[in-house]
C-alpha cells in the first residue's frame, strides 16, 4: 500500500516551489498525491459587498481557486505523477488539518513562506506552522 500524502497549494511562490522540490526528488514519493487548493472564505466576507452578491463572489473565487489547482495538477502530471485534486472552502488552516485528520493521510508536504513578521511566521509561515502543530501525520515542510 502506497502513502497516502496531502499537499495544500495555493498560488503563492511558496507552493511552486515546493512543487519543484517535490519533482526534484520524485523518486523518493509514490506517484500519486492529493493536491488540496483552500478558497479562504473568510477572505470573502468583505463589508461592502452586498448580501445579494456574496454567493457570485463566492463563484468566482472557486473558479479561481480551480484555475489554481489546475495549474498545480498540469505541473505535477507533467512530471509523471496520478494526482487527486481537491478543492475546499473554509479557512484554510482548519480546513487542510481537518482533511488530513479525518482522511487518515500518512504525510504531508507543505511549503513555509518566507518572513511576514512574527517570529514563528519568519520560521514556519502561518500556515505551515499551525499545520504543524495540529494534525495527526508528520509534516514535510520545504
């Protein structure tokens, strides 16, 4: 039985990377992932906008969200891998440990983003660093 791995992308740098690293050392992952893309809908809950048109905002930004992950899917396919792409809505950080706990993924690889501030940011990114901290399977970070 193959790991079963989670990787959460979005559109950032971060997650290229991380996808060039797992590409770079590709022999040593199964060829099939689960690519995991999060439309942060707590992002979306802007002021101004009216109540008539959060459900259009909330369209658009899961076809954003798609274009992303469809992006990410071409990218690994490209390089040989079956990947499982998945598209979710919520806040990021709970969504993506939710997922791994509940699916009893074995690992995860995730991207930690360079400095936004705080010390544990500047270390991990805050996403990663909650991650870490908060699921069940070990994390790879890149």
């Amino acid at each position: 039985m193959e790991t079963k791995i989670l990787v959460p992308v979005d559109g950032s740098d971060t997650a290229g990377r991380t996808l060039e690293k797992i590409i770079a050392l590709k022999e040593c992952f199964p060829k099939e992932l689960t690519l995991l893309h999060v439309v942060d809908v707590d992002k979306l809950a802007y002021r101004m906008i009216p109540d008539f048109q959060i459900e259009m905002v909330r369209e658009n930004a899961g076809k954003a969200g798609q274009h992303v992950l469809d992006s990410k899917v071409a990218i690994l396919e490209e390089a040989g891998f079956t990947v499982d792409a998945r598209l979710d809505f919520g806040p990021p950080r709970q969504s993506i440990c939710k997922i791994a706990n509940d699916e009893a993924f074995q690992l995860m690889i995730i991207g930690r983003r360079e400095s936004t501030g705080e010390i544990r940011d500047v270390l991990f990114g805050s996403v990663a660093n909650y991650v870490l901290h908060n699921v069940a399977c070990p994390v790879l970070l890149f």
